[in-house]
C-alpha cells in the first residue's frame, strides 16, 4: 500500500502576481467570509499554458462546479465543504494552496488530510479498483444486450489508471495523466500501464479523429454538465494539438468522457447517448475484442490488488 514517507512536500507559496490576481477572482465571485484554495497542476505542476486554475469554495454549497474566464485565464470553481470525508475529493485537497482563510479553518483540514494521507491514498486507490471490477462485469454481462458495454470496458481502464497513478503517489490529473504514467520507473505495478492504455485505445490517436472526438466530448459535456467545461476542453484539445500530443488529447478527452458517463443516472432508458459515445469515446463494436480485452483488465485489476497490498 501507499507509505506516507513516500510522499514529497506538495505546499508551494505563490507568486506575488497570483495572490493579486487571486484577490480580483474572490472580489469577482463576492468572497469574503469563507475558506479558498488552490489545488491543481497550476498549484503543483506540470502545467501548461491551456490550464486552468482550479479554486475550492469552502461555503458548504451543494452547488455544481462551474467555470469562469477572467483576463484571458479560465478558472474552475468547486463548492466544499470543511467536514469533507470522501476519499477523491480529499486527495484533490492535498497540498492547497490556501488563498483565504480568517479562522484557520482550512488550514485545519489540510493539516488533518496530511496527517491521515496515507490512509486516504489507499482508500481512494481500493475505490478506484472497485470501480474497475464493477465496469468490468457490467462489460461482460452486455457484451450482447447492452449498447454501453464497450462505455463500461473505457470506464474500467479509466478507473484503472487511476489507481496506478495514485500508487506511484501521483493525483489524476487528465491532461498530464499519460506522459506521467509513461515516465514512472519500471517495476510490477508499472508493468500493467501498457495494456491498460491499450484497452483505453491511445495508439488510435490522429488529427481527423481527435477532431470528431472533441466535437462528441463537448456536446457530451453539455449535455451532463451544462457549465461552460466544454470551452475549456477545446482550449486544452487545441494546445493538444498544436504541440503534437496526439496521444494525450485521445486520453485526456476519454477521460473527461469518462467522468460524465458515470454521472448519469438510469443509463437503460437512455440509449440514444450511445450515438454521441461511440466518436467521444472511439468506441469498438467487435463483441469478440471487447471480451478480450475486459478479461486482460480483469486480470491487471486482480493483479493491483494483490501488489497494493505488498
């Protein structure tokens, strides 16, 4: 499992140029007397120029995450709570930068989850592993009656990724997730990155169609989100692009697919979604490659479980 000695200090001050920037955000969103941070790679890195920053609102609002453009920067703004127990979200936490915060009390909490990270890294990597094994048997079970069979097979490598990165101590983070996950030194967790960005279908990766993807993903997110995400995704695709991370954009763009398909509830009665998937997610049809390739996760899931455990 993961050690906490592992983990290097994540905690880095700001610039003098954010802090005022920050300032002009909090005045924007009218925040004055509850906890912010920072968390995300423009927190701690990599991080390219398309990021955005991702900024915690801890008013206790069950309110959806939105997205704001402020002086050419986007910013991605969550609702928290301070009493948070959910290992995802906790592990996002790790590391704040806290922007503002009178009473010390988010101080507080990131003092508490670094205390407790271990114990959250490994409850996020168990869920994560979990997922996998529940994508997995809903694959097999309708490999023949269920239009998303192939969705839940993407889901299952997604969720699989996951888990290892955050085994190599590393938070998810979608659009630097697969140069990372091809930079960790060689060992038997490493070992499985391999199928499982074959099972995620990276080597498909080509202009024409991540074009056809990006237009699939972002009415996707408009369709579950409704938050001007899909802005920011073209933003992120165009970089991408730009700079010849053809790979990268097919992960990163599975990902964020990923990530709404599970919001979805009563999946059955909406099978008119498949159509949008199928080029979001560059789905495979071929029942006969789907079963394979569910049965060499199911293998890499059991195999995680068993090395998480060493």
């Amino acid at each position: 499992m993961v050690k906490s000695s592992h983990f290097e200090t994540l905690y880095k001050i700001q610039s003098h140029d954010f802090c005022l920037e920050s300032k002009k955000i909090l005045e924007k969103l009218s925040i004055e007397n509850c906890p912010v941070g920072m968390g995300g790679c423009k927190n701690q890195g990599p991080s390219y120029d398309c990021c955005e920053y991702d900024i915690t609102v801890f008013d206790g609002k069950k309110q959806k995450e939105s997205f704001i453009e402020f002086d050419g920067a986007f910013y991605h703004i969550y609702h928290g709570t301070l009493q948070e127990t959910s290992p995802d979200i906790l592990l996002q936490y790790d590391g704040m930068t806290i922007l503002l915060d009178e009473q010390w009390e988010l101080r507080m909490l990131l003092s508490k989850i670094k205390e407790k990270k271990e114990q959250i890294f490994n409850a996020y990597i168990k869920s994560c592993l979990v997922e996998a094994g529940v994508c997995i048997t809903k694959t097999k079970n309708g490999l023949n009656t269920d239009p998303y069979s192939s969705s839940w097979l993407k889901c299952a490598a997604y969720f699989l990724a996951d888990a290892v990165s955050v085994l190599n101590f590393h938070r998810p983070s979608p659009v630097h997730m697969l140069k990372i996950l091809r930079e960790f030194d060689k060992n038997k967790i490493n070992e499985l990155i391999s199928p499982i960005t074959e099972s995620i279908g990276i080597e498909r990766a080509t202009p024409s169609l991540l074009s056809r993807m990006l237009k699939s993903t972002k009415g996707f997110s408009d369709l579950v989100e409704d938050n001007f995400h899909s802005k920011m995704i073209s933003q992120k695709y165009r970089y991408m692009i730009d700079n010849s991370l053809f790979s990268d954009c097919y992960f990163y763009l599975g990902y964020i697919n990923r990530n709404n398909f599970i919001k979805i509830p009563d999946l059955h009665r909406k099978p008119e979604l498949i159509h949008m998937l199928k080029t979001g997610f560059d789905l495979e049809s071929d029942t006969t490659k789907i079963e394979s390739e569910a049965n060499k996760l199911h293998q890499a899931t059991n195999s995680l479980l068993s090395l998480s455990h060493e």
